[in-house]
C-alpha cells in the first residue's frame, strides 16, 4: 500500500540529512517536516509545495542518487514507463480528427473494462 512517510523517511536517510537539515532546506519548522515522514499520516500524497522542495534539495543525493520519479510517487504522481512516452509522443503526433477518433475508442474500452 502507498505509505508516504516511511519512503520520505528512507530518502532522507539515503541523502544522510537529518530532519532538522532536510527543514532547514525546505525553510519548515522540523516538527512540521517531521509530522510528514509519521506513518500516522497513512497514504496521504505529499503536498505539492512539498514534493517541489523535495525535487529543488534531494535530487541526485545519496548513494544511490534519488531520481526524480521516487520524488514525485511521494505525491501521488504515477512516472510514465519509456515505452507508454513513445505512444504519447507518437499519438501526439496524429492529426487531430485521428486523435480524437482515438481517444474515444479508449474511453469506451476503459468504460467496458470497468
């Protein structure tokens, strides 16, 4: 299950900040910074103004580097896989009456499937 806090905590773990650095980096009290890596908040998403602090301070630390996509999945935000960019970007590519032919078809599959 999607478990916010214990992730945001490995994170800045894996960057070796304490709480106090890592709130002192995003300018945030460390109690509030703290009550985001509690696993009492449950599956809550990050906020966004969060996972943008996050992004600007904990990108490429650590060992492994943070990748921007364990950022973003802190929010809620699903990274698109290479191969689903490149029908994107091909589908993006179709003239208009295509696409919207197109998309019809996959909303009324998606309907079906349920």
């Amino acid at each position: 299950s999607f478990t916010p806090g214990p992730r945001l905590k490995a994170l800045r773990d894996r960057a070796n900040l304490t709480v106090r650095a890592l709130a002192d980096l995003l300018d945030m009290p460390s109690q509030s910074y703290a009550d985001y890596e509690s696993a009492a908040r449950g599956n809550k998403a990050l906020p966004v103004f969060l996972i943008q602090g996050l992004l600007n301070v904990l990108l490429r630390r650590g060992d492994p580097p943070i990748a921007e996509e364990e950022i973003l999945e802190l929010g809620g935000f699903r990274v698109l896989s290479d191969r689903l960019k490149r029908l994107v970007s091909a589908f993006e590519k179709l003239p208009a009456p295509l696409q919207e032919a197109h998309e019809k078809l996959i909303i009324e599959s998606a309907d079906k499937q349920g």
